[in-house]
C-alpha cells in the first residue's frame, strides 16, 4: 500500500466518523480498496482532482492518462472529450459534434489502455451504449473496465446534466449489445436507509417484487472484461 493510499484512507476514516462521506461513496471505497491495478496503460474517465491511485490496494501503472470534459475549469485532463457529444459513423469511426475534440479522440484510440475506470459518472451520460461501446473499442484486447452505476441517487450538481439510474438487468443488457464478454457485479445496498426505502415504497404504492433479493439494491460495482 502506498503513501496515498495511506493518506487517503485516513482521510476517509475521518470523513466517515464525521458523517461527511455518503454511505454509497463508502461502499465505493471498499470496493476499490480490493483492487490491485498492474498495467501497462491506464485510462481513468471524470478523474477531476480525486484519481482512482489514492483508492486502490496496489498500483503498478507504467502509463496513467485521464478523460473528461468540459464542464469543470479547473479540471485538465489529458483527453477532453463530451462523451454525450460522441457520434459512431461506419465511414468516418469514431466522430463527435464538437470538432474542436477530434484530436483528443484520435489520441485516446491511439493510446489503447488495458485498464478503463469510470467511477460516478455514468449517471451524467444520456447515451449509455454510445459510451459504452467507445469504452470497449478503446480498451486492448482482453482490456478491464471498472465502472460504477446508481440506481437510487436524488439528483445533484451539476443538475442539468445529471440524466440516468440503472437496474443491474440494464447493465447487464447494455455491456453485452456493446460486445464485453464477462463480467462481475457487486451490489450497492442500502444500509441505514433500508426500512425508509422499504416504508416509502410502501406509501407511495409502489409495485414491487416481494422478496426479491435485488429490492435494496442502490447501485453497482462492475469489472467487465473485453
């Protein structure tokens, strides 16, 4: 474990014993805290100032890039790109509306990572399969993507962009149209929040499928491979 992993989970044992982390950004934590990265390239999409090096057990990266775009100034990605601006054409490949983001696309195809992260961001995408599938064409032979997806978050800044939730059967329908050919699904359930889900569905005479295991479920964790 490295010194910013060190530091950052002290930093989060903190924010946590202040009630200043969300529980789902926790369950994230953990998550990742069971990773080990060893690759030659990475790609890490919506990095902003927070990168997925701080989170992981091991890190073994020879090449780390990072992809995002342009809504945050202060942000300098590697790669600005407007995944909701992406466009596939069979005569051109990979297009976007913004022309100004053509170099960019062609550089990241170029760069070819074997591990893609895209944590917290999926809900900011109106065009999931576009995504999706550029992830994949993206990604090396046998390449990783882990990502993550809400199914229940109220919605948040900035508001305007933020656009989808997924149940765990979109996902899964999703990464096999874009052609990723496994993949493993770690569930976000509710915690302290579990009996007022259950009430508030109960008042608002929600339909639901009783005892469904997957009832609680508030997100995913995904490590798909190509």
């Amino acid at each position: 474990m490295t010194f910013q992993n060190i530091t950052y989970n002290i930093k989060s044992f903190f924010l946590h014993l202040l009630k200043r982390s969300s529980l789902t950004r926790i369950q994230l934590n953990d998550w990742l805290a069971n990773i080990s990265v060893k690759a030659e390239r990475v790609l890490e999409v919506g990095a902003s100032s927070n990168p997925v090096m701080k989170k992981v057990t091991s890190w073994n990266v020879k090449e780390y890039k990072t992809l995002d775009n342009n809504l945050e100034s202060k942000v300098k990605p590697d790669f600005r790109i407007d995944l909701n601006l992406l466009r596939w054409s069979d005569r051109h490949g990979w297009t976007t509306k913004n022309e100004g983001e053509t170099k960019d696309i062609k550089e990241v195809i170029k760069y070819k990572p074997n591990v893609l992260f895209c944590l917290e961001v999926m809900e900011y995408i109106y065009k999931p399969d576009t995504a999706l599938k550029f992830f994949y064409d993206i990604l090396s032979p046998k390449g990783v993507l882990y990502i993550s997806f809400h199914s229940i978050y109220p919605i948040h800044q900035p508001y305007k962009f933020d656009s989808l939730r997924y149940t765990k059967w979109g996902i899964t329908h999703l990464l096999e149209e874009v052609g990723f050919s496994r993949w493993d699904i770690t569930s976000r359930k509710a915690t302290e929040g579990k009996d007022s889900l259950s009430a508030f569905y109960r008042k608002e005479k929600m339909k639901y499928l009783i005892h469904n295991k997957d009832l609680f479920d508030i997100g995913y964790f995904i490590k798909a491979i190509k």
